[in-house]
C-alpha cells in the first residue's frame, strides 16, 4: 500500500531505498536480500511494480451512480473525457531483485550489489484519439476538423541490470553515493510518430488517413516482413530472450543528501543516466504516405442453388469477396 515515489526515500532499512536515492546511508551495517536468500524470510522475493498517469485515477472511470443509480457501479466516459489531459501519459515499471547487498564500513562508507531484471512500458495517448474511441468521428466530421494522433507514442522494453554502488557522508551533514550499472537488454519496442491524422469527408464519408512514423523492435520471437509480422511464441524463443547479453549497455545513479537536522533532511537524485546498443534481432519498419478508406458495401444475393449469401464489396473497383 505505499508509493516508491514518496516514502522508499526515508525508509533506510530497506535496500531499496537507495534505488531512488544512492547517497541512502542504511541504518544496517549488513543487508542481505533478493530472491537467492529466502532463509531471510523474503518469500516471495524483493519485487515492485510502479504505476502512473497524468490524467485520471479509476473512479474517473467506474464509480458509483446517483439517484437511482446509486447503489450501483457505473462507467462514467463524460468524466474522463473531462479529466484528459491533451496528451495522456501512463507510464509504469516492473523490479525483480535476485540479489541485493550492501556492506557499510566504521567509516559510514557504504559499498554495495545489486542483480535485478527490470521491465518497463509507456504510452503516450493524445487526447483525439481517445475522443475518438470514445464519440466517433462523427463531431469531428461536421465541424470540418481532423483527429490529430501525431503525439501518439508508446515504448516497452526489459533488461537485465547489476549494479555497483558507493556512498559516504562528508562535513557532517552531507552525503554522497554513486552507481555504476552493467545493463543488458532482453527486448524492446518503440514508436516514432511524425505524422498521423485522419479526417472524414461529411459528405461521402471517406476516412482519409495521413501517417508518418517508425516501429522498432529488437527481440526473437517477432519478425518483420514484407508481408506482414512473423511470431514465434515458443519456449526456445523465450529462453533465448531471457538469457541474452548481446544488448549492451551502462547507465549510472547519482545522488546527494543535506541532513539539516536530525527530523529535516533535502536531497537530489538522478537514475538510469545511460543507454543500451539494441542490436539483436533489431528491424525498423516505417510507414510514410496517405490512405483513402472508403467504407464496404455489404450486399446479399443468391447462388447457383437458390441459396441465400452476402458479398462485400470494398473498394471502387468492385473488387468482392
């Protein structure tokens, strides 16, 4: 029930602590932790999982009516169009600790490991596109305005990470830690939107789509190919994704502390400083043009038998299937 962002800050006695803030001096001489030791009583082992957006909480959502609707859960789209944001942001992380150590020495010098696989997604959804699901086009259409999608973005991507780390305190009141940190990455995928509109004709009803932009992937088990996308969901592909260290990469933590007073302290943390080279299995697939959907007829006939069937037709051309 708590938040890394507000309270793993002030919690010393826990390593985690110093994943938001590295200059954390433990209050433990010794800790011992992660998935590899559940002597300690860590069943199951040390995880978190981080959620947020910028726009909504559930009840914007779901809630209970009014009136007559009172005793009842509803869906409530008006408000959360009203609670959107122009551009919705939900971001949200994954942690799973197999090991995590730190030693402080009668100095209060403070070096420490740490071995963990870390998930991470985020979506960017412009407000248009969510108006859109929601009320159609049909609101655009009439006014003679286009959805906008052009902000729409959206990333995933999983690697492993171990960690080494340092922190000392200085003139009395100050402290100070640094981690260095070997990543290697499992998969990823990407978006890179330039462009990407659509209007409706409010007279013939064509939908004219107008896109520019990017997809990126690196992992095994999805291939990109001309004529479409290849999967392999299989227990070797997933093995091979698990246990890749073809993607390299290094990032570092930094972080300050100011103990004012016993009860204040102010501090200043940066994470995840660096990069990963996704090289294995990488493909970009791009899109970059416009496109008329012109809506399908649907029509019903009858075959050589006198049997009753229906056809589409979807295209101009006349083109049935």
């Amino acid at each position: 029930m708590s938040q890394q962002a507000n309270t793993l800050y002030y919690m010393n006695r826990v390593f985690q602590s110093q994943t938001v803030n590295v200059s954390a001096i433990p209050d433990n001489k010794i800790q011992i932790g992660g998935l590899i030791v559940p002597v300690f009583g860590q069943v199951p082992p040390p995880m978190y999982f981080n959620y947020g957006n910028n726009s909504f909480n559930y009840n914007h959502i779901l809630h209970y009516g009014a009136g007559d609707m009172k005793d009842s859960l509803v869906i409530d789209l008006p408000l959360l169009m009203k609670k959107a944001k122009n551009t919705i942001a939900i971001r949200n992380e994954l942690r799973w600790d197999y090991l995590n150590f730190s030693f402080r020495s009668k100095s209060n010098a403070t070096f420490s490991v740490s071995i963990a696989d870390r998930l991470m997604f985020g979506t960017t959804i412009p407000r248009d596109m969510l108006d859109f699901v929601i009320n159609g086009n049909a609101p655009y259409m009439y006014e003679g305005k286009m959805h906008d999608f052009s902000k729409l973005s959206f990333s995933a991507n999983g690697f492993h990470e171990v960690g080494l780390g340092f922190a000392t305190t200085f003139a009395s009141k100050f402290s100070v830690g640094a981690r260095m940190k070997l990543l290697f990455g499992m998969f990823d995928v990407s978006s890179k939107v330039s462009r990407l509109r659509v209007t409706t004709d409010p007279e013939t009803f064509f939908i004219t789509a107008d896109a520019d932009f990017q997809l990126r992937k690196s992992m095994p088990f999805v291939e990109i190919t001309d004529t479409g996308i290849n999967k392999d969901f299989s227990s070797k592909s997933f093995l091979k994704m698990l246990s890749t260290f073809g993607n390299p990469g290094v990032a570092v933590d930094l972080g300050l502390t100011y103990n004012i007073t016993d009860n204040m302290s102010v501090s200043v943390s940066a994470t995840d400083i660096g990069f990963i080279n996704w090289m294995q299995d990488s493909q970009v697939a791009s899109a970059n043009g416009e496109t008329i959907i012109e809506g399908a007829e649907i029509g019903l006939s009858k075959d050589e038998n006198g049997k009753l069937i229906h056809h589409v037709t979807y295209d101009k051309n006349g083109n049935v299937f």
